[in-house]
C-alpha cells in the first residue's frame, strides 16, 4: 500500500487560495478594501517567512463566513473558483496527481486552507480525500470559528493521524508514502514520509532539501 499527500497553495496551485479568496471578496465589496488588503498581504508574507500566529491568521479568514449565508457563500465560491483557481492549476500538477490515483496510491490533498474554500479545488483535481483546517458550523452555517486543530505546521500531522485512524490504517504501515509541498511551513510533515518532495520550494526549503538530498520538481 502506498500514499501521496500533496500540500495545495503554491504546490498544486500556482499561487495561493487562501489569499486569493480574501482578495476576490475585497474585489466584490463584500470586505472593505482598506481595512482588509493590509492584513491580507501582511499575514500571507508572515506565512511566507515562517513566522504566521495561525489562531490570528483563522480569526480573520474565518470571521466573513460567519457573516453571510450558506447559500450566498457557495454562489461566490462557484465564481472563485472558476475565475481565481482554474487559472492557477498547471497541466504538470493535475498529471502528477492523476499519475498517483493511476498507480493506484491512496491521495489525497492537505492544507491549512479551511474546507470551505478547498473542497471544490480537491474535486478539480479528481482527488476523493481532503484534509483541511475545519471550519465550525452551526445549523449549517459558520460561526467564524476554527474546529477542531489547525491543519497547520505540526498540526498537519495531527489532522493526518487522525484522517488514517479512520482509514483504518497508520503512517507506517505504508510501503511508499509521498508528501509535495512548496513551504518550510510543512518540514515536519515531510520528514515523516518516504518520499518527501520540494515543489518550487521556498528558499528555506530549498535550501533543507539540496541537504537532505530530498528530490525539487517544479510544476510551474
């Protein structure tokens, strides 16, 4: 038995989802662009540098969900995805995970990005498992809060463990496991798989992967 893990923003995609969905609501005039874009920008480059207070970063991505209806968000998300996220899947990215589910491989896609925002993603790339930061519901809508742990640094593994207790199956107990990801973000992740791959890494995890001698691909 063997397992692909693919990290999302800036691996599969060729950007990231979870500022391209705070900016496509600023472009709507659903956020206010002046108290909005700042923080947005602000937290993506403290992603960047490694250095992102994610309960802080959940607060703000989360809160407009609570905001409005189920069913005015899934309008706006059909337009996201359609207008910001199909432009940013490359044919390089959709054959490698296609090449997995091919082979067989038990795939699937885990971010720090909510599920509100990346399960229609997951299904444009054909991938059945999505493990995601969890957004809380209540009565169907969002109250703004996080659920459960952050599907973040070493909460990635966490939320991973916790996705194969219920696939009935533990991390070791796979021949080959695979993990891509672009993000120093995810290295306690990816020193825990077989096969850990730098996707069009960041410098830092260039630089740990040039060391370790772990493969660097790009799908760009």
């Amino acid at each position: 038995m063997r397992l692909a893990l693919f990290d999302l923003d800036n691996t599969l995609l060729a950007g990231d989802s979870d500022f391209e969905w705070a900016q496509f609501l600023i472009d709507k005039k659903v956020l206010d662009r002046e108290v909005y874009e700042a923080k947005n920008r602000g937290f993506y480059d403290q992603y960047r540098d490694g250095t992102l207070d994610i309960h802080a970063f959940l607060d703000f991505q989360l809160k407009p969900l609570s905001r409005h209806r189920r069913r005015e968000l899934e309008s706006w998300r059909i337009e996201f995805v359609q207008n910001r996220i199909r432009p940013m899947i490359t044919k390089k990215a959709r054959t490698l995970v296609q090449s997995h589910i091919d082979d067989g491989d038990l795939t699937a896609i885990i971010t720090a990005t909510n599920r509100f925002v990346t399960a229609p993603i997951a299904r444009e790339f054909g991938v059945e498992h999505l493990i995601a930061t969890e957004p809380e519901e209540r009565d169907g809508e969002f109250t703004g809060k996080v659920a459960g742990t952050p599907c973040f640094r070493a909460g990635k593994l966490v939320c991973l463990e916790y996705w194969l207790q219920e696939q009935g199956v533990k991390l070791a107990s796979f021949e080959e496991s695979w993990f891509f990801s672009d993000s120093l973000n995810d290295l306690p992740l990816l020193e825990q798989v077989t096969h850990p791959v730098a996707v069009d890494p960041d410098e830092t995890l260039h630089g740990h992967a040039l060391k370790k001698k772990w493969q660097v691909i790009s799908l760009r």
